[in-house]
DNA sequence: GCTGCAAACGTAACCGATAACGATTGCAAC
DNA sequence: GTTGCAATCGTTATCGGTTACGTTTGCAGC
C-alpha cells in the first residue's frame, strides 16, 4: 500500500470485525472478557488493515504510556554518548524513548525552553523525563531526572564528581614537577565549570603553591573559546609549563595552538583536558584527561529515572560518578626540573 | 514549585479567568475575536498558573502540529551526524523534532518495527517522519523520507552515491598500480553494500582486471565483522596488495589485523574504507575513505521532508548526493611493483 | 419454569484541546 | 423603536482511544 489514505482507526477495525470499539481495545490490550472467536475476528480485521493504535489517543486517555523523554538543547558530539547510554539502559526494559529538541538551534533561547519542553512531553505522552542540561526549576507531574544540573540543585539528577577529577589532574602535574600551570576555565555559569576550577584551585593549595590569577583564562567549553586565550598564556615571557583546560575540546585546541607556535609537546608544555572524548585517545600524542563517562552519566540516569516511574527507587536523590584520570603522551615532567 | 500535584490544563485557566476554554484556546492560538481586557485575563491565569498546552491534546485535535519525527533503530556513531544535519536544516524553520526508538536495543526485532513505530508518530503527532533505515514499505498519510533505502525503492529518499563512490576508491588504488585488490563486503541485504560491491567490480573491469571472488569476503559493516575475513585474505600465500572495505569500520579493524600480522601499511598492504567517520582522519596512518557526508544525509532529508509537508518541493522522489574520494597515508603504490 | 450469576459485549463518558456554530451584546442606521 | 451587523464569547461535537457501567445471553441450580 502507497502513501495518501487516512491513518487507519480502531473504528475502522471495529467496522470490519462487527464489533464495538471497546472490544476492539480489549482485544489489543489483551483484556478478559472477549471470547476466543471474536478475538480471532478482531485480530484478522487488524491484520487486514494494518492497525497500529495511536500512541497519541491512547497517552491522552491512559495515565501510563511506557514511554520515557528526554530533553535536549541542541546536539553535540557528547550528546550521542549519553543517549547510547541512557538506550542501553533502557534496553529490553518495555520503555520506549522518545527525545525532543526544537529547531531553534542558533537563534536566543527563549527563556525557560526547558520548562517548555518538559511541559509538552510530560503532560500525557511520557511517564518520566530525562533533561541534559544545567537547570533545576523542575515543574513536572511525572519524574524528572537531571544530568548535570546547576549548582546546589535538589532534583534527582546525575552529575559527574568534577571537583575530584580536576584535583587528580592538577595533583598529576604538581606531580610531574609543574609549578606554573595554566587553567582555561569553562563557562562560569556551569556547576561543573566551577568545580573544575575548585579542584584546580585546591589542588594547588594543597601542594602549597599559591594561585596565580594571571594564568587562569576563561574559555566556554567550545574548542573555538580556547585558542585566543591559549595564546595568551603561551605568549607570556614566563609561559606556563603545563595547561589543564577544562574540556577536551579546549584541550585538543591548544595543542594545536603550541604546534603553531612551534612547542613541542609534552617537552615544551604539558597538556591536559577533562572529558576523555573519543579523538583524545587519537592524537599524537595522546591527551592526558578525565574520564567521566557521557555514557555513564546518560546509563545511571536512564536507570534512575525507569525506577522512579515504577516508585521502587531506593538511592539517593543525586549520584555523583567517579571520574577516572588517564593519563597519556600529553604530559610529562617539565624540562626546566 | 516543586514536583506533584496534577498538570494544569486549560480548564484550569479557563476557570480561573472566568472565561470558556474556548476563549483561552483563541488566546492561546493568539486568534481574532478576544477582546483586550479578557485577553489580559487569561494571560495573567495562564502566567500564574504556568500552563503550557498539551502536545498531545493539541495533535489530537488539530490536523499540523508543526512537529516533525525521525524513527531510528538504534544509536550508532554515524547517527549523530545525521541527526546535527536535520537541526541545523530545520533550525529556525518552525519545526520541531521528536526522535523515536524504541528500547530493544539487542534483542531480535520484531518484523515491521519501522511501520509500527511510524504509525505510533504519524498518527497524528508528527506533520511528517524521516525514517533511517534501509526500508521501503512505507505506509503513513504523511509525508515521509528515508534515507538509505532499500534498492530500487520508489519513496522519497536521500542516499550517497555508493556506486560512484565506490568506484572511485577502487580506481584510486588500481591507479596507484594494485592489481591483487582484496574486497570486504558489507551486509548483502542493504542497497549500500550491493551498490559498494558493484563498484569495485566494476571499477576492476573497467581497468581489465579481472575479478578474483576470492578475494572477495563478507563482514556485515560491523567492525568486528572485519577480523576474521580480513586475516582469512591476508594468511593466503599470494595475499592481496590492498584491501577496500566496504565500511570504515572494518577498514579500521583491518588496519589492526594488519598490524597484529607485522604488515606495514601503506608499505605490505594498502588500506581502504568508505563513509569517513572522524576515527579515519586520527588514525596513523590516516585512512583512504570515501566521504558520504551523513551530515549533508541528514540535511538533505530533512530539507525534504520540511518542502513536502508544506507542500512545496519541487524536486526529484530521490536524492542522490555525490560522494568525495578522501586519500590519506594508508594507500600507497606496491612494493612489488 | 423461574431465578441467579457470570461471561461477553455494547454504550457512553472521558482524557485535553480545537473549531464549527449558535447565542449574546452593543451600537449605528433606518 | 426596530432592524442589522459585527464583535465577543459560550456550547458542543470531535479527534482516537480507554474504561466504568449497563445490557444481553447462556447455562446451572432450585
């Protein structure tokens, strides 16, 4: 059958098997009370016609769908690592997903477009959703869950441990001999930019090494924001020995800066990130970072959320995860020790 | 707020107005014949209660919902591509978009899950679907397009040009003077995998060289898949000079057989792919590839789809969009030679 | 033969919104 | 004072299902 035709209803089935749509429902919906022969009939009538219910009719009726959201800004290259995960977490689980974005991918965000978004699935399509971004004025009827929410949020969320992982890589590099280490900040409103910044900080406190403001520049996460500021600190008389960007992306940036201005890494400078995405373990040399596992993130909440809906959650409310440091080729004990 | 407490509906606000829900739908859908003052009223009820109007109410009803839908079967590193590709088309084009899957992420599909799951949009959520999938059975009474369909399919589609593609990878390396070309397949269902195959033959005829079948294995596109059939051309005594995989999946994974084997590539063996997944450009060697742009796949289709439910596409059933021959370190001329 | 009861099935209200239609109101024109 | 018309707003049917409830039917038990 070709396109064109009106989308085949229960009534239409109904017509066909000689029956009401109320049996036609029970039939579909495996319910007692039908007798074996009219289920046959019913059955054969769908079969003729090629019936599928409405997911849209049967979410406004019924109160459970068995199907979970989740709300996205726009895409990035993390994006499909959480959303495997959050799929793998859902696997054979009875639970479809369905992800909403809009297409207003570089013009302003209306204000609340989370809220808004969340409204539209939530009100009757989902039983629960997941929200990736950085926000915690939840509003929702059903369960919500939140990766990587804003700071001091109290929603159910998942958020990676980005104090300890941006300590470990900062002690990494005191460890190495570094003295001088440069930080290429994210974007301040970001909780895990500020954490990242705070185990920066601590790290260096820790190792008695006072906090020198002119070698913390600010970048947005976005590959683009870091080489500017990379030049900045790399152009300076008493250059940094070591650079800890705040994301891979910013990180991957600025080795290609100090291959333009003829460093040689890890000899002239030591490089580090924070995300482990996929092409850090491809350059030469590899890329010291932090693994904290989009994946994972988007697997533990997709779990959170499944037993949210079904009311047996017994965790806590937020989960935080391990981040793990892997070290590769990027670094190394500075020349002048 | 917090969580809880029933989703506000437009009765709510009708209520707490003292209006009808049919005047607050007229204001809602911002249509003539409210008077300013009543207007005023319900957009105060409408802020105080945080109402947002129901997606699915609203699709129900209403015959355009301004949504579009895109069914997949799963998530695959390739996916995002396409998926960056259909945003940035329907940025700011009014359009939203719902993904969906479903949660059967590795256990065996039930026959028809691509009907079943447009039939669950296109009911009435969506204003049109893209489906990714080598499918051709559509029935839906909406405008659809599915990009990398089956073979000889008649639906709206948007493909990469396979054949030529392929053809110009078999040519580069036969240029560069192999004559002893090995072939790894993909999974024989697909449209992709024939058209790939047909020209590495062709390309081979066309230089007179003729075709040895056994040089020619099958993988399934998976990476994995790769191994084993790569070492079964690589063990015979008179092994291939190169070796053209039908993915760059398994081209990769024949890159490690190769060097599990002591092989050196480009010197023992040259190496060729197809799709230019961004692995290929990090690897050392880089790979020889065919770029097929899944980004511009995505774009395309969505372009399509967004003319079609309007009305207004003026171009051909089927797209097909041409492909770029990608030459990196892994190919070279044969030692022997 | 009548009652009782459960199985089988239809009727109709309902989910939250939209839109055709009807009803009310105010005001100008006759 | 009517009439006419437009502006404003409420009533109600409807989208495609689900489900509480009512009705019919068949059959066992008295």
């Amino acid at each position: 059958m070709a396109e064109g035709g009106a989308p085949v209803t229960m009534s239409d089935v109904a017509r066909l098997a000689g029956v009401s749509t109320a049996t036609v429902s029970r039939v579909v919906n495996r319910r007692y009370g039908v007798s074996s022969s009219t289920t046959a009939q019913v059955r054969a009538a769908i079969q003729q016609l090629g019936y599928e219910s409405s997911l849209v009719a049967t979410s406004l009726r019924r109160s459970r769908t068995n199907v979970l959201g989740l709300v996205i800004h726009s895409f990035q290259s993390y994006t499909a690592e959480v959303l495997k995960g959050v799929m793998d977490a859902l696997s054979q689980s009875g639970f479809d997903l369905i992800i909403y974005t809009n297409s207003d991918l570089y013009g302003t965000y209306a204000e609340g477009w989370e809220q808004r978004h969340l409204a539209r699935l939530s009100g009757t399509l989902t039983d629960g959703c997941i929200v990736v971004t950085p926000w915690d004025e939840v509003r929702s009827g059903t369960p919500v869950v939140v990766i990587d929410p804003a700071k001091g949020s109290t929603v159910p969320s998942v958020t990676a441990d980005n104090l300890t992982g941006a300590t470990t890589v900062a002690e990494h590099l005191l460890g190495l001999g570094h003295r001088r280490i440069g930080f290429i900040a994210g974007r301040s409103s970001l909780a895990a930019a500020w954490a990242r910044e705070e185990g920066y900080r601590r790290a260096l406190a820790g190792a008695g090494v006072p906090v020198d403001p002119e070698l913390i520049v600010r970048g947005d996460f976005n590959p683009e924001s870091a080489a500017p500021v990379a030049r900045v600190l790399l152009d300076r008389a008493d250059r940094p020995t070591a650079i800890f960007a705040a994301s891979d992306g910013m990180a991957l940036k600025v080795l290609d800066v100090a291959k333009d201005l003829g460093l040689c890494v890890p000899g002239d400078l030591s490089v580090a990130g924070f995300d482990n995405i996929p092409e850090s373990a491809l350059t030469d040399p590899g890329l010291t970072t932090v693994d904290q596992s989009m994946y994972q993130l988007g697997y533990e909440a997709a779990r959170m959320l499944k037993s949210l809906v079904c009311g047996d959650w017994e965790g806590p409310g937020q989960i935080v995860l391990p981040t793990r440091l892997v070290i590769r080729g990027s670094t190394a004990a500075p020349k002048t020790l």
